[in-house]
C-alpha cells in the first residue's frame, strides 16, 4: 500500500497475524488523518453485535470537520457472513464521504465480496511470521521503528526468550532500545541482562515451586512477578508453556543420554539445580502441564477466565498432584 496510492473507500485486513493488521490499519488511519486534516479518528464497530445501518449511515455522513469519514469494523467476520449481499452492494460503490475498513480472520480470495474490495480498494492478508521471518521482522522493526542495530543471533536469542507473538517482541524491543540508550547496537549482553536472566527466574520459580508440590511457594512467586511487571499477565502463558518446554526437551535429551554439563549450558544455569529441576520433572507431568497452559491459554481468549485466575489454578492444580502420596501396596 503506497502513499502515493489515491484513499479508497473500502479496505480489507485479515488473517492471524493481530499485530501487523493493526500496524497496518494504524497506518492507514494516519495517512487519511494527514491527507484530510481531520483530526475526527475513526469511529469502531465491534463485528459481533454491529448493525449494517449503524456501520453505513456513519461511513456515508461527512465530518463536520470536513475530513474523511474513517469507520472500522473490528472482528467482522460475523458482520461479514451476516451481511454479505448487502457489503458486495454497498462496496461495488463506496460513498465517497467516508473509508470502510474491515478488520477479520479470514477473506477467501474466491469470494465475490474479496474480489470487488480488490477491485474498488485493496485487500491485504496478514499471515503469522515463523522461523526466519520472526528473525527478520526484528531486524527490521528495531532499525526502522527504534533506531537500532540487531544482530540476526541476537534476534533469534530474544525469540527463543520470548516466543514468537510480535506484539511482546516488539515491547521487548522497546525496552531494550530504551536500555541501552545511546548505543547503536543492542547486543547479546542487552537481552540477557534485561530479558533472559530475569525471565528464566521468574519462570522457573513458579515452575520450582509447582515441582516442589509447594502451592505457597509457586503462588508467591507468581505474585512477585505481578508485582514487579505490569506486563506479566499478558505474557504469563506463554512465558510458563516455555518454561515447561524448556524443561521437556531438556528431560527428553536427558534420558537420551546426553551429560549433564552440556544440557547444564542450554539452559544457561548450574548443573546442580538443573540435575535437580530434571529429576523432580516427569515427561507426562511435563506434557499434562502444557496441555493444561493450552487449554488455559484458549479460555482466558474466549472469557471463560482471566490470565491470573487460570494462570493460579494451574498452579494449584499441578502443585497438589505433587503433593498426593503414593498409594501403598495392598498385602495379600
């Protein structure tokens, strides 16, 4: 999308990728805002509960400001499927007062309502970054968005730290371009000092008190990091699956063989507590833990739960199973 391209009246952004659609609309709400001078913003539809004629009575209204009308319709699908017919009309001949953005999970390009935003505006799929291209997106967004040089094993180090969700990639960048201040560069050193040694601290704290059986202990710990990171039940999740894959894998080469001191090195701490880690870890308790962090994962997203109240029953689950004594054989 050019900015010497002319502002359509309809646009369309979807698939997975949450992060860059949201970039990407930003981006285009500014563009707008700067052609236009309308200082208005957009006005948004959520896609599960919006009306057809609330959405298009405020596309087609002109701005008292004399701008364009900028109107979002956030998770359309719903608003899509329920509205179709009446979407292909209306963006066949889009008003010209106004910009209709539909925001979605999935636009099948074979649909005709795809082919006439094509045709008329533009639709642009977001597919999730994986591997390489998490690498070279960080790459990229810390030289163009922070000013900072990152090196490639730099960046696949702060993958391996923290998964592969750009929205936390990119907050860590932010952190880190804030860290080292004037430097140009942010270097292994950086993300270890500021992500990778607090990270795995907190992290195997709650997953030591959980190997412990001790609730109170992991509970605790939990809350420290609560405490101390505002940002912490967003990433919690994820940071423990992790931490229980880490910990999985480095079981798993374990009872392949592999020496303690080698595994010690992985994962960057003292091959005693490692020996300990591992020897209180089982493979299906392992396993167990990350399908629970899945399925907790999956109900704090649909409002079942929240973060911190799926994140303690998971501690007070898997803490009490280590807790339970073993059932003594029955004499005959």
């Amino acid at each position: 999308m050019s900015a010497a391209t002319p502002i359509a009246g309809v646009y369309a952004f979807h698939g997975p990728d949450a992060f860059r659609k949201n970039e990407a609309i930003a981006a285009l709400c500014a563009r707008i805002a700067e052609a236009d001078g309308d200082g208005q913003g957009p006005t948004q539809f959520d896609g599960d509960n919006a009306e057809l004629a609330s959405v298009l009575d405020e596309v087609r209204t002109f701005s008292l400001l004399g701008g364009r009308r900028i109107v979002i319709v956030n998770r359309a699908d719903p608003f899509i499927t329920k509205h179709r017919g009446a979407l292909e009309r209306y963006c066949e001949s889009p008003a010209d007062s106004g910009t209709l953005i539909l925001e979605c999970n999935s636009l099948p390009g074979n649909q005709k309502l795809h082919k006439i935003i094509a045709k008329q505006g533009e639709v642009i799929r977001f597919d999730e970054l994986k591997g390489r291209a998490v690498a070279e997106w960080m790459v990229q967004r810390a030289e163009s968005v922070y000013g900072k040089r990152l090196a490639s094993s730099c960046a696949w180090s702060l993958r391996e730290l923290c998964g592969s969700e750009l929205g936390l990639l990119d907050a860590e960048l932010g952190k880190l371009s804030t860290f080292v201040g004037d430097r140009p560069a942010i270097t292994e050193a950086d993300i270890d000092a500021l992500v990778g040694r607090h990270r795995e601290e907190d992290v195997f704290g709650v997953i030591d008190g959980i190997a412990e059986g001790n609730a109170a202990k992991a509970l605790a710990q939990w809350e420290r990091v609560l405490a101390t990171d505002r940002a912490a039940p967003a990433r919690a999740i994820g940071g423990l699956a992790w931490g229980v894959r880490r910990l999985l894998d480095l079981k798993l080469q374990a009872d392949r063989g592999v020496a303690m001191p080698a595994l010690a090195r992985q994962a960057f701490c003292p091959a005693d507590v490692l020996e300990r880690r591992l020897r209180t870890a089982s493979i299906p308790a392992l396993q167990e833990q990350l399908c629970d962090l899945l399925d907790a994962d999956l109900a704090s997203k649909t409002g079942l739960s929240t973060v911190p109240v799926a994140i303690e029953r998971f501690i007070v689950k898997h803490s009490v199973r280590r807790q339970a004594p073993a059932r003594r054989p029955v004499r005959a």
